[in-house]
C-alpha cells in the first residue's frame, strides 16, 4: 500500500530515493539531535 500510494504522488522508489521529513512520532526516544537534525552518531544523520 505504501508502495501504491508513493506511485500515486509521482515517486517511484525502486527508481529513486524518496523525500522524508522528520514528524512528531520520530522524537520520541533517547537520541539527542540538533536544530539541524544532526546526531552525535557517525554516520547517522536524521533529517
């Protein structure tokens, strides 16, 4: 279903990557991130 309604929105992502956005279900947890969404883990990056 996600699939269908990505396709739906004009994005295909077996073709490309697809835009995300943070939302308030993504804040909760431990993980500290700053007003850019930046993380102190390497390589995790959350924006």
């Amino acid at each position: 279903m996600i699939h269908e309604k990505q396709l739906a929105l004009g994005f295909d992502l077996t073709q490309q990557p697809i835009p995300i956005v943070p939302a308030a279900h993504y804040t909760y947890g431990s993980m500290i991130v700053d007003q850019h969404g930046r993380t102190d883990l390497d390589g995790l990056y959350g924006y």
